[in-house]
C-alpha cells in the first residue's frame, strides 16, 4: 500500500517511463515474488542437517590447520629464560618465516586453480568460511561487483500494460509474474544461517546446497556431498551419458575432468552435496557457457489445427495467471487438453504440505467430471497417507506390486548406483506375472475410479508403455520432486528440447549409441563386463566404446568407462513409452528444463485449475497427437 500511495501521489501519472513509477512497481512486485519463495520444495532437512554437521567438521580440520601455521609464525621463546642473543635469532627467524609465508601465498594466488588449490587458501581468497559463508558486507561489496546474469526478467512500468505487441509472450506482469515463479531458488548458507537466493544473487564464495534434481546455479568447488552424489555433465563434454560421482580432492588435471567440481547448468541425478561457488552465474570454466534462469523460457507460437490464434493467446495467459502454469508451446496445450489418462507421482514431501488434502479432492473432482482417468503412483507414501488419499477420492482402488525405496541402498559401493542409474536392462526386471497385473491395471482405469499405485520404476516404465500401446489414450505424466531417476532417465531420449541429447542418445544424436558412465575402479558392476586399465591418462578423459570397455586414470587412482554389453538387448523407453505431455509439478530444474509443461509450485490444486480453464479447449482439436 504504500508503494501504491507513493505511486499515485508521484504527480504526473501519465508518463508511464517515470523513474518514480517505475520503481513503485518493481519494488512492489519484488516483494510479492520474495513472499511466494516457500512454495519451493524445500530441501530435505535430514539429508540438509547431515552436511552441515559434515561442513562443521571441515571448517574445523581447516581452521586447526590455519592455528597451527599461525602459532609456528608467531611462537616466540620466554623472554625470561631466553638470552638476547636467542630472542635475536629467534626474531631474525620469525621474519624469515613470514617472508615465506607471504612468498607463499603470492605463489598460491599465481597458481590458483578452481579445483586444485587448497581449501585453506581458497576460503581466504574468496573471503569466506566453509561453514558459515560470506557475511552481510562482504556480500553486499560481491554482489555490486559482479555483471547481470541475464536471467532476471525486465519488469514493465504501468504503461506498457495498456500497449499492444505483436511478440508473445509480452512483456507485461503477468508473464513477469509467471517468469519469476519459474526461476529456481537455491539454499544459500550466508552468516552462519541458511536462506534462500536466486542464482543471479549467488557470488563467489557462498556456500550453496544442491539435492536431487537441482542444476548447479554456477561452477563451485565440492566440499561434501552424500555417498550417493553424482552429477550429469553431457552439456560440457558432449559425452552421452557423461555422468559422475563427486569427490572433494582433485581426480584430474583439467579442471573440467574433476569430479571434486560441479560445473554450470550440470545437475544432480542423485544424493545432495554442498559447494562453494568460485565463479558468477555469467561466467563458466567451460568457454562461452552462461547461466541461464527461468526468463529463457521460450514459448513456440505454432498455432495447432483447428484453433485460433486468439484462443491460444488467451488460454496461455489464464493458465498463467489461474494456475501458475507455464506451457512451452501452443501445441502442448492441444495435448494437455486432449489428455485422457493422468499419471501422477505423489510424495510424501507433496503430500504433506499444507492444503494437498483438499487439492487431491479437488484434482479427484474435475478429473470426473471432464472423463480423465487418474493415477497417483506412490513415491514412498505411508499407508496411513495412501488410505488417506483414497478416503480424498472417495474410493479409490489399490494395487501394490511393490514398494521402491525412498533412498536407494548403495551400500558403500556408489558405481553400483551409478549403473542403476543408466542400466539398460531395465526392461528385463519386470516378471511376466507383474506385466500381467500391469497391463491389467492400464486397461481396467475408470474415470469414476482413481487408482493408488505402490510399484517400482521399471513397472513403472512397463504401465507407461502399457498405457501408450492404446491409440485412443493421450498421456500426461506428472512429476513432482526428483524421484524414480531410472525411470526419469530412460524417458529422456525425446523428452528433451530439440538440438539436445539426453542419457538415452548419442553425441551425433543417433539412438542406440553406448552409454557411459565414470566409476570408481574396484568396484564390480552388475551388467558390465570391466578390463584393467592398461595405461594411465592423466586428462581422465572418458573414451567411448563400441564393443570394448575403455578405461583412463585420474591423477594415479584409475578409472574405467562403463560401456553398454552388446550382448544385452536395449529398449528405446523414450519411443514406446514417452508420455505425450511430461509436466514438472513444482520441480524447478532438471525435471522444468525436460517438461512440456511447468507448474510454478508444487500444489495439485495447480494441476486441478490448468484442467478447468482448457474445458474451453474445442472439441475438434482435441485429437491424439501424432
């Protein structure tokens, strides 16, 4: 209100470029979207907390070291026992070794590499602590510094509301509004205490927390990370399926080769880490690559058959502004309409938030009444929360074929995970019993019925081909969170934009090309057959085979590449079981950057409102997309 006061006492209200109203809005809208932050999933506050004892302890290992070497440069002999002639040696001795030390540190500042220097020089270079991150002021000193991301979205002044474009989406608050949901926001550790920023707002030498998920908001030095953590870098190297496990000590001499650095844009397939970031979100160690948020959004206008082009104008803006739903193409919202079949992962973290008990009922109710058929596949719901949905529903029917584990079990051994990740054979871990019960499931969904699913992610992947095999069926397939990689992975091949390869194609964007994946050598793989490492390669570059296994060495602990057995049939999951909408339900990241359509927080009642406002939709252009 008082931004709208000084709004319209500000005189002149007719230039709509005045500074004065131009600011009254802008800070007026900051706010509001500042409010809206704790729609975000919030990261998981076991896995958060147990990094964070972690952080404690290497901030302290690195603060002993940093005593110790103070304590040797200042240690003096007692003046009362000790001659003049000591203390003068021991004084001549003591400036010897500060003019090493800054000797020293000059050599270490010439020298400095991202991942190879020490995190004691690096935490002074940066003028941070590896616990408790940048205070106030050094913050306020960075941020000035540093140039614009590029990825905040230009607020327009009251003016241009009221101008007519031609360009679409324009600029005006609404799709301001929509831009700035879709924007990730990362968990920051800055003065000891965590709290929330933008990856514009994110200097070097915050402390940043990454789960699941997530894509790195810039380049950063790992400190600790899960067991499980492992990251995906194909958009660097241009490897298919160029996925690694972190460390926090240097595995190569190139920087980019490094598993202890997590690279711009690269993401989190798995565990949660924390890293300190030592480049901008507009610079990248890799040449020419900058970050991008949320306001590179594009939209394709490609009007589909048998709709106007106003129509779809003013239905993309309703469900912008009715459901905070973001669809990347005209075409996309034919399909979401025409959507018969709705598949929904529901986690516990989703189901618990605040008001999703009356979402579920009011996503039960439309799906009803517009003849959608409905599916929420558990991602480790309680029976206490599944029967509660159920009660939501107003009936709904059961089946538990099996119950995936909410945190895979790696039992030490991470490449284990790392190949159940891109295990091609994931086709062949669905019984001929549970195919049955599964295609029984897919041909006996009633929209009058939602069904509750408990099953793992090849039946998972084995309902969605069950589901695509029906020509009359158009699927939508919600995903909340990062759950159920495997199967996230496996319907990458065409999930992504076009002129991208996923996990599932090949750097020439041929299908069926070996996949890869860098893992610790001594560890035995399920589905891959390993020969030792002949020589070492100290680029740690990964070598793609075709019938082979490759192998390298990093920094003189060796490494292999993982290659696909020829003689294991693989199934292309991205052609027959590829759902014909992927929408990300509040999953700001890897799953946003795959989906056709994003929902700018995770609430079902989102989902629900989208429904309703393309009831709208006419009845001729809902047809099954090719």
């Amino acid at each position: 209100f008082c931004f709208l006061s000084l709004w319209l006492l500000s005189g002149d209200v007719r230039d709509p470029e005045s500074a004065i109203v131009s600011a009254c809005y802008n800070g007026c809208l900051a706010y509001f979207l500042r409010i809206r932050r704790h729609h975000k999933m919030s990261p998981h506050p076991d896995v958060f907390n147990s990094l964070l004892d972690n952080l404690t302890s290497l901030r302290d290992e690195v603060s002993e070291k940093a005593n110790e070497d103070l304590a040797f440069r200042t240690k003096n002999p007692d003046k009362k026992e000790a001659t003049q002639e000591l203390q003068e040696t021991t004084k001549l001795l003591m400036e010897a070794c500060e003019k090493l030390y800054r000797e020293k540190m000059k050599i270490e500042e010439q020298q400095y590499e991202e991942h190879g220097s020490d995190l004691l020089f690096l935490s002074r270079f940066m003028k941070t602590s590896l616990r408790d991150g940048l205070d106030e002021t050094r913050y306020r000193e960075k941020i000035v510094e540093l140039p614009s991301c590029g990825d905040a979205a230009k607020v327009v002044s009251r003016g241009a509301w009221l101008c007519c474009s031609s360009k679409f989406p324009p600029n005006q608050w609404w799709w301001s509004e929509t831009v700035h949901a879709l924007r990730p926001v990362y968990t920051v550790i800055r003065d000891g205490r965590p709290c929330s920023a933008f990856a514009s707002e994110i200097v070097p030498g915050d402390i940043v927390f990454l789960s699941a998920g997530q894509k790195a908001a810039t380049d950063g030095r790992i400190l600790v990370h899960s067991p499980e953590a492992v990251v995906e870098v194909t958009h660097i190297t241009n490897r298919p399926a160029d996925i690694r496990v972190c460390a926090t000590e240097q595995t190569a001499a190139a920087a980019l080769e490094s598993r202890n650095l997590v690279l711009l844009r690269s993401h989190v397939l798995s565990g949660a880490l924390f890293y300190m970031a030592v480049r901008s979100c507009s610079s990248g160690l890799a040449q020419g690559d900058v970050g991008h948020e949320a306001s590179s959004f594009e939209v394709c206008t490609e009007v589909p058959p048998g709709v106007s082009l106003n129509l779809c104008r003013a239905t993309f803006k309703r469900l912008c502004t009715k459901a905070v739903i973001a669809c990347k193409s005209f075409g996309v919202m034919s399909r979401m309409a025409s959507s018969n079949v709705v598949v929904i992962l529901l986690s516990s973290e989703l189901f618990r938030r605040s008001g999703q008990l009356d979402a579920v009922t009011q996503l039960v109710k439309v799906c009803k009444l517009q003849r959608r058929r409905l599916v929420f596949v558990s991602c480790g719901l309680s029976s206490d929360e599944s029967q509660q949905v159920v009660d939501r529903c107003g009936g709904a029917s059961v089946v538990r074929l099996a119950e995936e584990p909410a945190v895979p079990a790696t039992s030490g051994d991470r490449s284990s995970f790392v190949d159940s990740i891109i295990d091609p054979t994931i086709s062949q871990q669905v019984s001929d019993a549970d195919q049955l019960r599964v295609k029984e499931v897919a041909e006996g969904l009633s929209p009058d019925t939602p069904c509750v699913l408990h099953i793992l992610q090849a039946q998972l992947l084995f309902l969605l081909r069950s589901l695509r095999a029906n020509s009359d069926n158009v699927v939508l397939f919600g995903v909340c969170g990062f759950h159920f990689p495997r199967c996230f992975v496996a319907l990458r091949g065409e999930c992504r934009p076009s002129g991208q390869h996923g996990i599932a194609g090949a750097v020439d964007g041929h299908a069926g090309s070996p996949r890869t994946a860098v893992v610790p050598e001594g560890s035995a793989t399920k589905h891959s057959r390993v020969a030792p490492c002949p020589e070492a390669d100290n680029d740690a570059k990964v070598r793609t085979a075709t019938n082979t296994t490759a192998c390298s060495t990093e920094m003189g602990t060796p490494m292999r590449t993982v290659a696909q057995s020829p003689s294991q049939p693989s199934v292309d999951w991205a052609s027959i079981a590829k759902p014909h909408v992927l929408l990300s339900l509040g999953s700001i990241g890897l799953v946003s950057d795959e989906a056709d359509v994003v929902v700018g927080k995770p609430d079902l009642s989102c989902l629900a409102s989208g429904f309703s406002v393309l009831q709208q939709w006419p009845a001729k252009a809902r047809s099954k997309p090719p």
